[in-house]
C-alpha cells in the first residue's frame, strides 16, 4: 500500500446546515471551486443544503465532477441535489459511507455535526487498520477543529493512540495546502497493538 496518493475525488464530510459564521458557507464554496479548478472530483452527501449544499453547487459552477451519494430516508429531510453529476440514491447510512469510501481517493472534513464527526472518525480508524491508504484530513476553518485535534494529541499523551495513528490525520486551515499534503501522502501499514 506504499506510494504517493493520486487525488482524482475526494470525498467532502460537511454540515447540513451552514453554521453561524458566514466565513463556514465562504470556505465551502472556496473549496469546491479549488477542488474543480485542480480537477479534483466532490463525492458527498448528496444533499442540497447547508454546507453540503455550498460545497456541491460551487465545484458544478466550476465545471467540476460531483457525485452525492444519499440514503432513501434522507431524500426529504437533506433535501437531495438533483443536478449533480451523479446522485446515487442507496438504502442506509451503511451504504452510503461504504459508496462514498469506495469513489473517493481521500477524505476530508469541513465544519460539521456529529454525523460530519462520525464519518471521520471511521474513515480514519479504517485507515488504521490497514483498510485503505487513502489521506484523511481536517480542515479548520476559523479555528473550528482546533480543539479536536489538540484533543487528539491529548489522546497520544494518554496513551490511547500511538503517534503513527494520530499521524493519519492531516490538519490544515489553507485548503490549498491540505490538498498538496494530500498528494505528497504516504501510507505506511500501522501495528495498531504494537508496543
């Protein structure tokens, strides 16, 4: 699984709704226009509000290649995007992170709730057990994550997480400068019990 990460989509976790900030809805829409610009396709959510909403009609402005991905329950309550690329309409939240993972070359997390949260944190456990080599990273837009990954610092410090496996998540606050850590990204297999 060694060798760089070739970064063709990338798959965005983000809120339903935009926050309170309006610098949240600003940053989304700067990272879909960035991610078509460099020709980097959005999977997500499928949803056409919130942040996921911001993210998905920015990159289409763009000329960018996205595709949602969204169960049948949440085809009313995220109130699903219908000009998208592609918009796979699946039967849980099981399927849709396993769809999302599997037309996705990385991860990345903007601004979120708990199930922003939930997406990541599986993606990135996957990736510590060896079940893909794909980047997972966090954008901290004002400072959002900022905390969090300190948090997780705070988990190596504890002794609950080794150094490698905290090291899978790539922090940034430059969108930019989290895409190009995400093409320099290296995968090296982690022994998770290892002393």
């Amino acid at each position: 699984m060694g060798g760089h990460t070739l970064v063709k989509r990338l798959c965005v976790f983000c809120g339903s709704s935009s926050g309170k900030d309006p610098a949240y809805a600003a940053e989304a829409a700067a990272v879909g226009k960035l991610l078509a610009e460099r020709g980097i396709g959005v999977v997500y959510g499928g949803g056409q509000v919130g942040l996921m909403g911001v993210v998905a009609d920015a990159a289409l402005e763009a000329g960018g290649e996205v595709i949602g991905v969204i169960p049948k329950h949440l085809m009313r309550a995220e109130i699903a995007h219908h000009e998208l690329t592609k918009l796979h309409v699946v039967e849980d939240m099981h399927e849709r992170k396993a769809t999302m993972a599997r037309l996705s070359d990385g991860f990345v997390a903007l601004p979120g709730g708990a199930g922003t949260l939930e997406e990541l944190f599986e993606v990135w456990t996957w990736a510590q057990l060896g079940l893909h080599a794909k980047p997972v990273g966090l954008l901290d837009v004002r400072g959002y994550y900022t905390k969090m990954a300190e948090f997780l610092d705070h988990m190596v410090t504890e002794g609950f997480l080794g150094e490698s496996s905290r090291d899978l998540v790539i922090v940034n606050d430059d969108a930019e400068a989290l895409l190009d850590a995400f093409s320099r990204h290296t995968y090296t297999p982690i022994d998770k019990w290892a002393s």
